[in-house]
C-alpha cells in the first residue's frame, strides 16, 4: 500500500472536496460571464493564492479578457495577516475597463480594501470582486465581495492555493489545517 500521505499529518480534515470546488467554480464562471459579456473585460488576481483557482476559473470563462496580476504579500509568514507589501504591480492600463479583481480568500478585508483603493486611483470603469473564499466571522474592515465561492467559519485553511507559511497550496481540496501548527507563541 502506498504511504499515508504527508499532508495528513497537518491537515485535520477536508473542508470543501475538489468535486464541490469543480461545480461551485464553474457556477460563478457562469455567473461572471452573465455579467460582463460584452465587456472588455480585464482579469487582476492577487498573487499567491489565486494560482488553482484562477486557473479553472478561466478555463471556464469563455469572454474576450486580458489577465493581470498584483503581487502583495503580509508582512512575515504565518496565520495572522500584518502589514501589507506590494511585491508586483499591475501592468495593464485598466482606465476605463471592466475590472474583476480575484483573490482567494477575504479574512478581515484588509487586503482587498488596500487593493481595491489602489485600482480605483486608476479609473477603471467598475471593479467587481471575486474571492474562492470569505470568513465573515473575521471582518474588520467594510469590503464585500460581489462572488462568494464559499463562506466557511473562522478556521485557518490551506489548499487549492492557500497556503499556510507558502505550504499546501498544492492539494487538490481545501482543508483545515491542524491548530498545532499554526498557535504559536
Ligand atoms: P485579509 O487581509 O485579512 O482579508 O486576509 C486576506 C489574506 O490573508 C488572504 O489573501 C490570504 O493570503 C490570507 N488568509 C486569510 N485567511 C487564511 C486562511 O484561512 N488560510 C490561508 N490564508 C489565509
Ligand atoms: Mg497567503
């Protein structure tokens, strides 16, 4: 038989299966589709999160887009996002376009609103938000996402992108990380 996978001994349980991750992705790409068809759209992810979850969100958005990302990464690693740093700044001009801005997970809204302030100095013509994940249990800051994948209860998770200290985004499914290794301190 083959060896018990590494992951399971820092991940607790699976919270969301590749099959519900597969059917709920492909519903907003739907959705995201209905509402900018016709739009010359323009696709910003966050880097690193979004990796998989963009990834089969495209793959299932058949409109005329152009892609982009921002880099921004919390200061240190760990469970607790702190100060922000903008690691890759976007490229494409979005003056005037339709912007869906991607992000994997929204926590306390620190992130997205610091994003969102800084894409709106650029004059897009609407930005619209997509997240795979929220916790509103966490919120501190007022930022909503327009597309929910799923909203989940405050537990640290990592996978199909989320990573916990930049492991785990590779597994296949969402899961919830074993507090023992995140309650440090
Ligand atoms: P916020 O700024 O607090 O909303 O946090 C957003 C960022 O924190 C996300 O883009 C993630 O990188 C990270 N984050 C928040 N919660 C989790 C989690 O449960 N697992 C992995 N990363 C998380
Ligand atoms: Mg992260």
């Amino acid at each position: 038989m083959r060896k018990l996978s590494r992951w399971r001994q820092e991940i607790e349980r699976k919270l969301i299966t590749q099959a519900q991750l597969a059917r709920r992705v492909r519903d907003l790409a739907r959705q995201i589709e209905r509402d900018f068809a016709g739009r010359d759209l323009v696709v910003v992810s966050l880097l690193n999160g979004t990796v998989m979850f963009l990834a089969d969100l495209l793959r299932h958005l058949p409109l005329p887009m152009r892609l982009d990302f921002i880099g921004v990464s919390s200061y240190g690693e760990g469970a607790e996002s702190r100060e922000l740093i903008f690691t890759k700044e976007l490229r494409l001009d979005v003056r005037g376009r339709d912007v869906l801005l991607v992000d994997d997970i929204l926590d306390t809204g620190t992130t997205l609103k610091r994003v969102l302030a800084k894409l709106r100095e650029l004059k897009p013509r609407r930005v619209k938000v997509c997240v795979l994940l929220e916790k509103k249990a966490r919120r501190v800051e007022r930022v909503r996402a327009d597309y929910v994948g799923f909203s989940i209860p405050d537990l640290f998770v990592v996978g199909y992108g989320l990573d916990f200290a930049e492991r785990h985004r590779n597994l296949p499914f969402v899961g919830v990380l074993r507090p023992q290794y995140y309650q440090i301190g």
